[in-house]
C-alpha cells in the first residue's frame, strides 16, 4: 500500500538531505564536493569521551540505563549549570534524551493537545514545527527579519498569540542563522508568556540552546539565568561534538517530570547506554580545552566567510553571533533558492543550503551556508563560486 497518513503527507522533508545525497552521488562518481551544508563540522568526537565509552563498553555497561538518564551523568549536567553559568538546578529536573530531538518529542507529546499553537520564528529549524504536526497541534510560523536578528520578540508575542496558543519557542544561538538572544532579550520574552499564562490560563517559553557554547560575541549564557521557569533543549551533538551519539537533554520543571518518564519508556526505554558514558568525560578540563580550540577555529572561518562572501555579491543582513551558520541574501541571484543550489552544486560542487528549507519568509532569496569544513576548503569552495557566479553573469 502507497497510502499514508495525512500527518505523513503534511510533513514536509529537509531539502538539505537531497542535497547531501546528491552531492554523494557525485563524490561517487569521482566528483570533488566541498560541503557547506550539513550542521556537522568535520572535528571526530574529542578523545576523552571516546576512551570513556570504551572502557564503559569493555567494563560492560551495555545495559539498558534507567529511562531518565544516568543518575550520575544528570548530577554531572546539573554541575555544568552551576560552574559555568552559575545556575543552581536540581538535577531532578533534567531528562536525558536521545538527541534533542528526543527531547523535543517528549515535551511535545506531554505538553501540546489537539490544536494548541507553538509560536516559531520563520526562518527557523523546520523540524520543531513538524514535532507539533505529529501531535495534532500547530507550529505557527512568524515572519522575522533582520530588524529582530531573526528572533521573536515579545511585540511579536503580543501580535500572534491567541487563546490556542500554548507555546513560544525560541533557539539562540539559532539555526540558520547563527543569532543570539541576550540575557535582557530573553527575559523580556519570559515576562510576555508570563503575561499571556495569566491572560489565557496557558503559556510555556521553550528554549533551544543546542548551540550554546559555540558563541563568537558575549560569552554563552542560558535562559535559566533570568527565568527559572522556562524550558530548556539541549544537546550532546554540537559544542561537546558527539552528533552520532545521539544523547540530548531536557530542564523541566520538576512537576513534568513523572510524564516525561512514562512517556519515554514507552517510547524509547532509555538514551544510548555507551553515549551517556562517553558523556560523563564531556565536562572534564581536557575536553574543555578541546572545545575551546574548536570553538576558535569554527569563528576563524566564520571571519574569513563574514568577508568572502559579500564579495561575492551575497548580503549578510545579519552577522551570526554563534552555531556555524552563516544566512544570505541571495536575491542578487536568484529568486528560487533550491533550484540555486542545486545549479551550484553541479556547476561547482559546492553544496550549501536553501532557504526554503527554513520556512517561509523570503526562503527563496535567501541560502545557508555552514562553516563545517577546514579553512582550506571555505577558500577553494568561494574562489569555485567566484568564477562560476562570475561566468552566470555573462
């Protein structure tokens, strides 16, 4: 049988991933690709959190761990906050996941009914949006542009929200757009679902930090500095490096927590038991120091990106403030920006993002490009780009 569910059906799939497939066809056959898009930079998993698996593995500990976490890796996690950012929680508040992505499906399937409404900045991470599809609620796309770094604010807050709406999501630094949002920013935005909890009886600020570390301005903070009651995602994948690891996590209040561990013994059992080893090392000062210097090569190539590609005759509206994403004006270029990506990638073998994988608001002059590749690499895929784009003008 062909026939799906209309959920299926409306959930639109990540154009990055055929550009990735496509882009490996072409590796394979014999082409050279410099990849720009995929969030994945090209750093393996630091050793301390290799080491630290193995000897769990080779010691045994291949078992089912209990369905929140490591108790020991949720002590070590509720540490970080208070050393590094100064944030006292309890470490019963955090829910080990498989992947943020787990996270995200948890809070959405404990915390959205039928037809709720999740306030998403447009353009944004599509995937958050099709999580809210999957439970019969709604991610409500807001356009925002420059003049807000891409980033809800609470004017948009009080412009959208209706009695329906449950949630405000929120991700700094964001994808695809590398912006963050300040300490002041974010407490203004918890004070606004404040003020609609009370109006509407329903309210929740859920924050994506899945980047927070990798910040190139002020130093990385998080949004339980100035609102102890707000939601946070996080995840294992990008600043400690372990995308393959699949182990994420969640702060919640207290009270969520019960439903949040039902649910993922039904839906998982547990995160992966070797990732959560690997993770108890994360923290340590040798990694430390590992991140560290990734995190200074990542903005090397961001700086040499920031002025390469208006060059090129891309704008970048807004400098990208964290991840390893830069987002760009392509309008000089093109108004379609899939099938500009997809030229790119056969005419120089450049692969890098289109917009309209990120909403809506004005997708189709805009690309994403990551700075996942070593600096060598960014140099040759922009001087490719210079003479094709160059040649497309004549």
């Amino acid at each position: 049988m062909t026939d799906t569910t209309k959920r299926g059906q409306e959930i639109q799939p990540f154009q990055v991933m055929a550009i990735l497939a496509e882009a490996q066809a072409l590796e394979a056959a014999g082409r050279d690709i410099i990849h720009l898009e995929v969030g994945e930079p090209d750093f393996a998993t630091a050793a301390p959190m290799v080491d630290a698996a193995v000897a769990a593995m080779r010691a045994g500990q291949t078992k089912y761990t209990p369905s929140l976490g490591l108790p020991q890796l949720r002590e070590k996690i509720a540490g970080y906050y208070q050393q590094r950012f100064g944030v006292s929680i309890s470490a019963s508040r955090i829910v080990l996941t498989p992947g943020a992505s787990g996270a995200l499906l948890l809070l959405s399937a404990a915390r959205l009914e039928v037809n709720d409404r999740m306030l998403l900045a447009d353009p944004g991470y599509p995937c958050n949006r099709h999580f809210a599809r999957t439970f019969e609620a709604h991610g409500q796309l807001v356009a925002c542009g420059p003049h807000s770094k891409y980033q809800l604010t609470p004017d948009h807050l009080e412009q959208h929200w209706q009695a329906s709406t449950k949630v405000a999501l929120v991700a700094s630094p964001a994808n695809p757009t590398g912006t963050v949002l300040s300490s002041d920013e974010l407490s203004a935005l918890a004070a606004k679902v404040r003020q609609k909890r009370a109006q509407f009886g329903q309210g929740e600020l859920w924050v994506d930090e899945i980047y927070q570390g990798l910040n190139y301005g002020a130093p990385a903070q998080t949004v339980l500095s100035v609102a102890d009651d707000a939601v946070v995602l996080n995840s294992f994948s990008k600043f400690f490096g372990m995308t393959g690891w699949r182990l994420g996590w969640c702060v919640v209040p207290e009270s969520w927590v019960p439903t949040l561990d039902t649910l993922a013994q039904n839906f998982f059992l547990a995160p992966p038991t070797p990732a959560q080893f690997a993770a108890l090392a994360a923290f340590d000062d040798e990694a430390m120091v590992i991140y560290e210097q990734r995190r200074q090569e990542l903005q090397q190539r961001r700086d040499y990106l920031l002025d390469a590609l208006p060059q090129l005759g891309f704008e970048i509206p807004v400098v990208p403030e964290g991840a390893f994403y830069i987002y760009a004006d392509a309008s000089r270029f093109t108004d379609n920006s899939l099938a500009f990506c997809a030229e790119a990638l056969q005419a120089t073998g450049v692969a890098f993002t289109p917009g309209v994988d990120f909403g809506e608001y004005q997708a189709n002059t805009h690309v994403r490009f990551a700075f996942t590749t070593a600096l060598p690499r960014l140099k040759q895929a922009v001087e490719r780009l210079a003479d094709w784009l160059e040649t497309r003008a004549l």
